[in-house]
C-alpha cells in the first residue's frame, strides 16, 4: 500500500522509529521469491496456496532464525533479474548452486541434491538413458535450468527443445511432440505417479556433471548479503533438529539431502 500524505521531517522520522522497532521486535522480515511451478518442490496451487519441499523448508529456516517470511511467486527465467532488483530478498526455488549464477548471486550451503533423469513415453524405442540412445531424437528441458545446459553440453546429438516451465515439456510429452525430457529425478518420478504422467516412464539418471549441476541446490540471495550465512546456520540447525528429516519424510521415501 503506498502512503499519500505528507508527513513533517519530525512526525516522519518518529513514523520510522517507530516501525524500525516494531520490525525488531518481530523479528527480520524476509522476502522469498519462488516459481510454484515445480512439484512437488514448489507448486502454486488452485487456491493460491504455496506447497512443496521447498516451500516447507523455508517456513521451517525462517522459524528456525527466528524471521517473518512471506512468499511471491516469480517466473524462472526472471527469477535472478528479479532478486537483484529487489522484489525479494532470497530465491528458495530448488536452484542449483553453480559458478555461472555465484557471478551474480550468493548462495547458502546446498538443502537438498539430486540428478538428473530421462523420461520418455513408454512406447519409446529408447532403451538408455545415454546421449547414444538419444541422438537424433528431440529432448525437452525446462529452459535457464542446469537440466537444460546439461542436455545442450552432452546430448549435441540430439534436437534439444527449451520450455518456459516445466508443465509445458510435460504436455509435450505426453502428446507424442517431443520423444524425451530431462529434469530432476524427484520431479519426474513425482510427474509419473500422477494421472497427466500415465504416458511415460523413468529411463534412468544420468551422472552429475559437478560444473554444470553444481553443488547442490541453495537459497539464493543478493551479492555481500549476510543472509547466506544465515540460511546457511538454519540449514545446519534443522538437520540436527530433526525438523529436515520430519520434511524430507512428508515428500520422499530416501534423503534427498544427498552425499
């Protein structure tokens, strides 16, 4: 809400003192941008509510640094953009942490790290999840992802076609447009339980790539913010809480925290 009227330098100033104490009072207000575009990591549902690993992490890192968060939702390939221009103050959006986005963004230590995969219909003659097998063949990606510089860096053989989201690969798929995708694994073995993933089925992952795939996935936060280290703390804290596990449980039978 934007406030029209016109304050004296002393009734500003006193306005001001005023909230600088109540926010202190209340704890940091922190911002958290996300794509709600990626289940079940994060995912906007119908009602406009915000669901997914992702999303139960960072209520648990907030409560755990003691913050008052809220969330916007922000469309991927603007994500970075967006943070720097300071719509939000951290991405919590499963984001790998790699030296191409650390040029332009710091990170907290990794919450989670899983692989790649391949997903193709299963009347697919494809029978591995290697460039070979996929040479020739179209190969969908979410664009401005590590799943999609992966498939362009190793997969030159195939047609790589990019996505805004994730949803849009997924419809391609399974109308028989596109004879593969690659994602996350979580992502597309959550996808294939569901009724719109009857289609299809998991070929395989693929080996990590530690420049493309990075370290992992972290929160990320403007340059020389001490947020990073924050979150990093929270992180670390809630591990040996038990609160991670408990989360972890909700969503997936194994630890996605990785090695």
């Amino acid at each position: 809400m934007r406030i029209s009227k016109r304050f004296t330098l002393a009734a500003s100033a006193a306005v001001i003192a005023l909230f600088a104490s109540s926010a202190m009072a209340e704890g940091e207000k922190i911002v958290i941008g996300t794509e709600g575009a990626y289940p079940p990591f994060n995912n906007l549902e119908s009602d406009g509510t915000l669901t997914g690993f992702d999303i139960d992490i960072a209520k648990a890192l907030c409560e755990e640094m003691k913050a008052e968060c809220t969330f916007v939702t922000q469309d991927w390939d603007g994500i970075i953009p967006a943070l720097i221009a300071k719509k939000f103050d951290a991405i919590v959006a499963s984001m790998s942490i790699t030296a191409e986005r650390k040029q332009q963004v710091d990170f907290s230590k990794k919450y989670y790290n899983t692989p790649p995969a391949i997903v193709v219909p299963k009347d697919s003659d494809i029978k591995e999840a290697t460039a070979e097998a996929l040479a020739g063949k179209t190969l969908g990606a979410q664009g401005s992802t590590t799943h999609s510089n992966y498939a362009e860096a190793h997969m030159k053989d195939s047609e790589v076609k990019l996505y805004p989201t994730a949803d849009e690969y997924k419809l391609d798929i399974a109308n028989g447009r596109i004879d593969a995708v690659i994602d996350d694994v979580v992502v597309l073995s959550e996808w294939l339980k569901t009724a719109d993933g009857a289609c299809c089925k998991l070929l395989g992952t693929l080996p990590l790539d530690p420049v493309i795939n990075g370290e992992g996935a972290g929160i990320a936060v403007r340059k020389g913010d001490p947020l990073a280290d924050k979150f990093t703390a929270a992180i670390a804290a809630i591990r040996k809480s038990g609160k991670y596990q408990e989360i972890n449980a909700k969503y997936f039978p194994f630890d996605v925290y990785g090695d």
